[in-house]
C-alpha cells in the first residue's frame, strides 16, 4: 500500500480532512485552538487527532501546559517550530510584532506599546530570552530587547499570518511587504 493511499484512506471522512487541513495551514496550533477552528466537541476531536497521530500524519508536541500539533507530511518547519510555538502566543506576538517595527524597546516601552503591565511583559521577555528569542542588552541600568534574527522572524510571520487570524499580524505584513 502507498503513502498516498493511507492519507487518502485516513482523510475519507469530512471531519477529519477538516482537522487536518487546519493543522497543515496553522502549524503550532494548541488543541483548543484547532477544535474552535473546526467546530467540533472535544470528544470527537480527541479521537480524530489520535488517529491522525497514529497514523504518523499529526506530530504532537508537548510545551508547558499546551500541546500543539504539526502535520507531518505538510511544510515543515524544522528549527522554526520553537518560534512558531511562541508566536501563538497572543502576547508575545504582539511583542515580537513591536520589536520587528521598533527593531529594540526597553520594557516600559513595550508594555506600553501593547497595553499589559510591566511585569507580564517582564514575565514574557524571560520566557523569550530563556528561548532564545531576544537579547538583553544593558545600558547602563536599563535593559534594552532586541530580536536574534528578525528578518526570520518577519518571513514566520509573513508566511503563517492568515493562520494567525490577527489585525496585528495582518498591518505588519502589509507594512512589511510595502518595503
């Protein structure tokens, strides 16, 4: 039997081509996030991932308390998926999005910029630095956050943002894409 005619087999039902599709346009997705996108109780998305998983379709991936899910015979994304992951987080994508258009900010200013406290933001920037995310650079007493690699980071955005479905992601791709 070929490759072909296991996913083939394995998609035959609706619900679960659905699911499937979803995983392979938005890599990274957290359960809760691909079952709001598919309409379907959890249940029954439980099961179809697990069969998808089985089938070596779908790549679990445990993070913290989330876990995501990548298709396997889809675009991979191979050393970008620790920047993915992050970048499904709401507000550390508003941070990064901030970082890519201000290219370095002090915390004070981030949190400013993207209206949260100073200390989420501190907790967020730890949690991106430990990742390798940003840099600190100290001037002085003041900490100051740059992106490692931000033209990466700007193609990840540019080429995952309608799997986003955020008004932040989409006015930076079309600033970006302007230059």
């Amino acid at each position: 039997m070929k490759m072909t005619d296991t996913l083939e087999e394995a998609l035959e039902l609706k619900a679960r081509e659905k699911i499937y599709k979803i995983i392979e346009q938005s890599p990274g997705l957290h359960f809760r996030e691909i079952q709001r996108r598919a309409e379907i109780a959890v249940g029954s998305l439980q099961y179809h991932l697990d069969y998808l998983n089985k089938k070596h379709l779908v790549r679990i991936e445990k993070q913290g308390k989330f876990v995501r899910y990548y298709s396997i015979r889809g675009k991979q994304l191979g050393e970008d998926e620790k920047t993915m992951s992050l970048l499904r987080q709401n507000t550390i994508r508003r941070i990064v999005l901030f970082l890519l258009e201000k290219k370095q900010a002090n915390n004070l200013t981030i949190s400013n910029a993207v209206n949260l406290s100073a200390s989420t933001v501190s907790w967020h920037l730890d949690k991106m630095l430990e990742e390798g995310l940003i840099e600190r650079e100290k001037h002085g007493r003041e900490s100051i956050f740059v992106l490692r690699n931000p033209e990466k980071i700007a193609q990840i955005v540019i080429n995952y943002k309608d799997s986003f479905l955020d008004q932040w992601v989409d006015n930076f791709a079309e600033m970006w894409e302007k230059f």
